[in-house]
C-alpha cells in the first residue's frame, strides 16, 4: 500500500502527523522551545566532599573512618560553650566567643552540636552562617518574644490523654517516645520538654515502661487511630531493642496501619545510618514486618538549608533506600536560613536528588528565644509560589502553618483573614478544632507605628478583635459562594 501523502509528498509520521507539518510547527515556535539548563544550575548534585571537617582545628588530625563512626560523633557531641572554643579554637574571635556564651544563658535549649554539624558551618562568617543560626545562639542578635507567645504553642500537652501521646487529629496521634535527641535546635517547638532543664524547667517525658504501656494502652483503646508518629525528642535516639519494640507493638494493633519514625538524625549525624549495623538493622526488621503485614513504615526526617546536605548524606540516604525505606523530609521556613527562593529551590533539588521527599516547609512556630529565626506569612506564601512548578509534584512540598492554640497543619494559603499591617493572619480548622487560631509575623517586621501597638496590651486586644472579626465576615461572604455550609459538613 502507497504511504499516505499531503502536498508536500512526504511521508505521514505513526501519530499521523506529517514529519514537515512538524517541522514547520517548531520552528514557528522558535523562541518557545525550551533552551537546556545552563549546567551552573545543577549545583544540586555537586554534594560536598572530601575531608571538609579537618579545617577544625580539633579535626585536623581525624581520619575519615574515624569521622565516619557514629561513636565518634556521639563522644564528641559539643555540650558546652566552652567545648565550643576548644574545638574551633581560633577559628572565632573572642568577641563571637563572649556573644555566644551570652546568648546559651538567655537560651530555652542546651547546648548540643555534633562533630559532623560544627564542620558543617562556614566559621570564617559565623554571623551569617544558616547552620550556625539554627543550633548557637548569639545574644547580640536574639530579640524580644512575640507578646502572645506561650511555651507549649501548640497546645500538645493539653491534646495528651496521657503523658507524652498527643491525639489531636481524628486519626493520627503522635507518641513521643523520649527527651533527648542527638542535638538540640535552638527553634525546638518541644522545648518545653526536650533536653535538660535551662531557663525552662522541662516537662518530664523519660523512656519509661510505665509511661509507654499508658500510651500503648490509649491507642489500642482507640480503633479510629490509625497513624503514629514516632518521636521524641528523636527516635535516632532510641535504642535498636527500642525501636522494635516500639515497631512491633504498635503494627501488632489491628487499627495501626502507618508508622512514622521522626528524626533529624540524618541531618546531623547520618554517619549512624553507615555505621550503626544494629539500629539500622531493627528499623529494617520494622518496615519489613510492616510491608509484610500490608502496613507502611517510614522515616521523616528535618533538613532546612542545602548545605547541610552532603556526600555522607547521599551515602547514608542509598543505604536507606537500597532497604527500600522511604524518607520525608519537613522544613521550618527560618529567617536568614531559607527565606529566599534560590535557598529554598536548591534545598528542594537536592532533597530530590538524594530520594528525600520534600514533604512540608512550615512557617515557624512561636517558640521562646528564637523570634530572630521567624519570618512573615507573606515570605511564606511568596515562596511557595516560586518553588511550585520548579520540579515534579510529589517532590514539591506544602507550605503549612502549625496554627496556634492546637488548630493543626493548615496550608499557609488557606488563612481567612491576613492583616499584613498588624501582621495576624486567621485560620480556621474545620476537621481539627472549632474557632479560630492566630498566627502573628515577628514584630520587628512591621511599620513602627505597628510596634508600637504592639507594645500596648490594650492595642494588642484591639488588634486581635479586629482581626477576628475580619475573619468573621469574610467566612460570612465566602459562604455565599460555597456549596458547604458554614461550620463543617452536615
């Protein structure tokens, strides 16, 4: 049979279209046709390497099998100022010095920093370093607390049946296992109990049979409870017997289809994740006896700026993935660390490229000590708009904000009302919790006629009934344009 033909003679292509006809299409395009990448733009795969942490002056000396141990990291996990010093020496003045002791005296949370972590952070610019502001405080830069701010912001301890289990999502609770973790972030939204005692006199949450059979006992008790997070604190610090019997317990209840095991850990020591055979080895037994059983097992995990992403992070997340264990990973939107789009899409690639899921970026709790960290809703929702579309959906993450008062994850997007003058935005949480719940940009960020109503506790109400009240009628006129009644489904 004769090939199909049209006026030019040439033949028709399979999808029916003539070769030419396509030809012709695409260079009348011209310009639309996207150009490749300039290779500069794939910084995301050029991981740091080699022995970066022997420009510490303690690490000079330190092999990289050595580094490489998780015994090491943990023996010489700094816990004091003074620590600080003797391990990056003249690295620092002793003005950055006398600014750092200053600021852990005003600090909610202690001092820990692991090896890996210290090398990590540029010391020749310790001011402006993204790492260094996320775990050293400095008292020259912290500033006053938002007025509203409470200790435990979000309310976990009065969503808690029992101690240390909090069931704030109809079918979700989150067990926290343990106090510690193998560092400690100056932005800790559980500083209220995590660590020892500092300014803060912490909330008891120690590993204990008795306190875990309380937890275990509820969420047995529970058939709607489906999901649980496991954390802390950090279940990197659980023991490798812990983390089974946690695992083992909980996928033996028949409602208990998720697991999640919530850890920085990889961040900040993935070194555990080369070397510790035996825990990893238990997290293993875990999501094998869950697949085996038709549940699902995962570890979420808190990466925040790209540079905390290395060579030992791409080692230790093939390990990971090679025992097909999926990792997600959940940001904290911080000032100074990832508030900018070119931050924030590089931490999103190379999260990507190291089969990390981009999972959340929260907008920073109101957390004690740390309003120097926290940025405005609009920064929020002006990034989110410039990470979507750079890479595929399911490694794009959600922007949240945490609301206030126990409201949950709500899309940052999804505020009722935003007053950018008075820096309240207002949210509502349906399927959570009647009313509303308010979240406040850092002072420091509006006009100073605004702060200084701020400062003013009768303007404070002032603002807030405002703000409420905006809300209010907004929820009034958008409901004229819905199919869903006000105040939930009926």
């Amino acid at each position: 049979m004769e090939p199909l033909t049209i006026k030019t003679g040439k033949p028709a292509l399979a999808g029916g279209e003539p070769e030419a006809a396509r030809t012709d299409r695409a260079a009348e395009a011209g310009g639309r046709i996207k150009p490749p990448v300039d290779p500069s733009e794939l910084g995301h795969r050029q991981l740091r390497g080699g022995a970066f942490w022997q420009v510490i002056p303690a690490y000079r000396s330190v092999s990289e099998a050595e580094f490489l141990d998780h015994r090491f990291q943990m023996k010489n996990t700094i816990t004091r100022p003074d620590k600080l010093l003797a391990t990056v020496q003249d690295l620092v003045s002793s003005e950055f010095y006398a600014d750092v002791e200053a600021g852990f005296r005003r600090a909610p949370m202690s001092l820990r920093v692991s090896p890996y972590l210290l090398s990590l952070i540029d010391w020749q610019r310790p001011y402006e370093d993204p790492l260094r502001r996320q775990f050293i405080p400095v008292a020259s830069r912290l500033l006053p607390d938002h007025p509203r701010l409470t200790l435990d912001s979000l309310h976990e301890q009065a969503d808690a049946p029992v101690p240390g289990l909090t069931h704030r999502y109809r079918d979700k609770a989150l067990f926290l296992a343990l106090d510690t973790c193998p560092v400690y972030c100056r932005f800790c939204t559980r500083s209220y109990a995590v660590g020892p005692d500092t300014e803060v006199q912490k909330v008891s949450l120690k590993t204990t049979s008795e306190r875990w059979n309380q937890a275990f006992d509820y969420i047995r008790s529970r058939p709607e409870l489906e999901d649980i997070v496991v954390s802390g604190g950090d279940a990197y610090n659980l023991r490798a017997s812990q983390v089974r019997q946690i695992g083992e317990t909980l996928l033996e209840m028949p409602n208990i289809l998720r697991l999640r095991f919530a850890t920085k850990g990889p961040a900040v020591m993935p070194q555990k994740l080369l070397s510790d055979d035996e825990w990893l080895g238990e997290l293993t037994w875990v999501v094998e006896r869950a697949r085996a059983l038709h549940k699902e097992v995962v570890v979420h995990t808190h990466f925040n700026h790209p540079n905390e992403i290395t060579e030992i992070t791409k080692r230790a997340m093939d390990v990971l993935f090679e025992r097909g264990i999926t990792v997600r990973n959940q940001s904290v939107l911080q000032r100074g660390v990832n508030d900018s789009v070119p931050a924030m899409r590089e931490l999103v690639r190379r999260l990507s490229y190291c089969n990390v899921h981009p999972y959340y970026v929260y907008m920073h709790d109101l957390v004690k000590g740390v309003e120097d960290l926290r940025t405005t809703v609009q920064t929020g929702l002006d990034i989110e708009k410039h990470v979507r579309g750079d890479t595929a959906g399911f490694n794009t993450p959600t922007f949240v904000c945490d609301a206030p008062g126990g409201g949950g994850k709500r899309n940052v997007h999804s505020y009722e009302h935003y007053d950018r003058e008075t820096g309240i935005a207002v949210y509502t949480a349906p399927s959570v919790k009647a009313g509303m719940f308010l979240y406040f940009d850092p002072i420091d960020t509006l006009s100073p006629e605004v702060q200084a109503r701020w400062a003013d506790p009768a303007e404070q109400d002032r603002m807030v009934e405002a703000a409420v009240g905006a809300a209010d009628d907004a929820l009034r006129r958008n409901a004229r344009a819905s199919s869903i009644p006000r105040g939930g489904v009926a």
